[in-house]
C-alpha cells in the first residue's frame, strides 16, 4: 500500500533579516553549549574558526580565529521550548517504523494543508521510504534532514518526527532566536527523510520476526554464518541482529553511493551487518531512492542524522563544498557541543553530494555517546542538543 497525500496551502513571504557570517552569526545567537570532548572537559571559552578565511586544524585552508566568551547566555524563548499540549509524537525506545507511519498520517489529519508525505521507494521486504515535506513546497529554497540510513541508529527517528512536529504546531505563534518562525518556514520546503533504511531498523529492533520475505531470512543467516567463519564476529546471533546497520540484503547503504566507493573494503565480498558496500554504486532500493529524490529538488544543503559519538563530520576527498560544510559544522558545535571532526568520508551520501558535478554542503550529526543502538535514556540529552537544529540551517539556507 503506498500512501500519498498532497496538501499545501499557501504561505506569503516574508524576509529574513541580516546576513552574516554563518560562524559568527548563528553562534552569537544560538545558547553556547560546552565543548564535548573525548573527557567532557569544559574549557573557559569557546574558540571558532573564522569562517572568512578558514582556520584550524578541522577546517579548510588557514587564517585567524575569533574567541567568543563563555558568557550567561540570554533566555531562550524560541518555539521548541514552549510545550505541546496533546503531542502525537511520543518518543519511546524502539520507536518502530509503523509508529512513524501513524504518527505522519495523525500529523496529517491534524495539520492539513501545512505538510505533504510521498513514498520515495520501497525496500526489498516491502517497507516504504517517506519523504515528509512542511515549509512552503513550492519555494526555492529546499532543505533535506535524512536519519537512520543505519539500521541500529533508529534513535535519530523520534527526534526528526518531534522536530517535525514543533515546526508544525507552532509554525503561525512561534519564533526562533527573535525571528517569527513562519518567516523561515514561509521562504523554505523542508524535506524530512527519517527513516531511510525501515528493514535495517525493523530487524535491529525486533530480530528474526521483523523479516517477513523467506528469502531474506535464509540469507541474514547465511551472513551471520560467513561472518563468523570469516571472524568478522563473536556476537550471538541475536546480538549481531541488535547491532545490524545493512539493509535487508547485507549492503551497508553509506557504503553504496559513488565517492571512492571501488576502494571500501575490498575483500568484503559477501552481505553482512555492516562495511559490505554491494555490487555496485546505488545498487540498492533504498540509495536510490534517496538519490532520485535528491536529483528531483536541488536541495541548498543536506543534514544526515547518525548515532553515536557526539560528533560531527563535514569532509571527504575532492570536496567541492568544503568551505560551506566546514562552515555548517561549526555552527551546529555552537548549538549542539559536538566536536567536529575532518576525516575524510568514503561511500556515503554525504561524501556523494560534496564530490558530484552539482555539489551540495552537507554535514554528518552523529548523536549519542552510548555504542549503538543507543541508550533511550540518553534521548532527553539528544533533544536539547538538537531541538533547534532545523531553524539552525533554515537560516543558513535563506542567508547563503
């Protein structure tokens, strides 16, 4: 069954002051968080690279850096810290793919004309891939938010639905950092993907029982069988199922997308939980359906939500967008406190969208400090960090 439901209403635009220096201007505005690093330390001051130039030993080419003071920051009093009354989103440990499909059909019946869902493809064991847009459709100003391409990262899930949903009941009332929140949304489709590998997800939550094709099945457990030939794992088999990041085939969708893909792991011949990069770039229902719907909108920037490790990844090789990504790091470690990191990606989406003749910035959010699945009781944590994240690049879209 494909659900589809269209409804938009028109939103008059409105202008969105200012436009500063991303670095500067969201992390002046933004409560600063304490740096998170490896202990956790919390320095006196929070120290930014200077986005003008580029600076430090993360971010692209060199320069100066500005300190800003490790002040009492003013009163928040943006739209996500303000209560709903009667929320439909209630997250929960395992929040499960059919869940997530109630609660975008209940978003629906109770917010018509302010946000519109598809399905964008559909996975090998007939789950479907949901594309939710709010905002304004027709804007030309596009953004895409995508979580849980990792089966075992399903914690990302709940957060973008509750995202989703602040957006969506304070959209006419609510501000962001003094600004009206209907001025941003009013000037941007905001596309939201947040579970973009539903049977990875189902059969990290739910084991064995999630699989409904026998197909499927005999070969997860031909995987686990290889995999602990091979010593690829000790796990049990139910835990190796806990910790599954691949789709239902074994393919580890941020290993199947075109940037240095031939060089993942090369002897890795075989499905299995993770690191198997498939046949071939985009082999896979699930990448490409994340790359159609990509090529069909020409989004201004792409966030992707992964767990664990409070940090965040903006750079691979022959990046044609690093400055931008650097510079959209830095501003979510203002918001979030996560440490930025430089390495260099290969085969994921992000890594994709920096290389390809048309690039697009983007960034990498990992949440969580527990090993994946992440602990539900870390989720309250993982709000506050991220509540304000898609206001956060609302602006950098409209200011860039």
């Amino acid at each position: 069954m494909n659900f589809t439901h269209n409804s938009r209403k028109h939103i008059t635009k409105k202008t969105v002051a200012g436009c500063l220096c991303l670095s500067l201007a969201f992390l002046a505005a933004a409560p600063l968080s304490a740096w998170a690093g490896p202990a956790g330390d919390i320095p006196p001051a929070v120290t930014v690279p200077d986005s003008g130039t580029g600076s430090g030993p993360a971010g692209p080419g060199g320069g100066g850096s500005v300190t800003i003071p490790d002040t009492p920051p003013a009163a928040d009093d943006s739209f996500y810290n303000q209560a709903i009354m009667d929320p439909i989103v209630h997250p929960v440990d395992k929040y499960s793919y059919e869940q997530m499909e109630q609660d975008i059909l209940a978003l629906a019946a109770r917010y018509p004309g302010r946000i519109s869902y598809q399905t964008i493809g559909q996975t090998l064991d007939g789950r479907y891939i949901y594309d939710i847009v709010i905002g304004n459709p027709g804007a030309q100003k596009k953004i895409l938010f995508q979580g849980a391409i990792h089966g075992r990262e399903y914690i990302v899930v709940p957060l973008m639905m509750q995202q989703i949903e602040y957006m969506l009941a304070f959209q006419d009332s609510g501000s962001y950092l003094g600004q009206p929140l209907n001025a941003l949304m009013g000037q941007t489709a905001i596309h939201f993907i947040p579970m973009s590998n539903p049977d990875g997800v189902a059969l990290s939550q739910l084991g064995e029982s999630a699989i409904r094709s026998p197909e499927l099945l005999e070969g997860i457990r031909a995987m686990y069988a290889a995999d602990v030939a091979e010593e690829r794992t000790a796990l049990p088999y139910e835990q190796y199922l806990v910790r599954w990041k691949s789709n239902a085939r074994g393919v580890d969708l941020n290993h199947n997308f075109n940037a240095d893909w031939e060089s993942l792991n090369p002897t890795l011949n075989h499905g299995s939980s993770s690191d198997f990069k498939g046949s071939a770039p985009l082999s896979e229902p699930e990448s490409q359906a994340l790359a159609n719907v990509i090529a069909q909108n020409g989004f201004s920037a792409v966030i992707n939500y992964h767990a664990m490790g409070q940090v965040i990844y903006w750079d691979t090789n022959d990046n044609k967008k690093a400055a931008e990504s650097y510079d959209m790091a830095t501003a979510a470690s203002g918001v979030t406190g996560y440490q930025i990191m430089g390495s260099k990606g290969v085969g994921g989406l992000k890594d994709w969208l920096q290389r390809e003749t048309s690039p697009i910035a983007g960034i990498t959010l990992e949440v969580g400090r527990s090993a994946c699945p992440v602990a539900f009781s870390e989720y309250p944590a993982i709000w506050e960090q991220n509540k304000g994240i898609p206001c956060l690049f609302l602006q950098y879209i409209l200011t860039h």
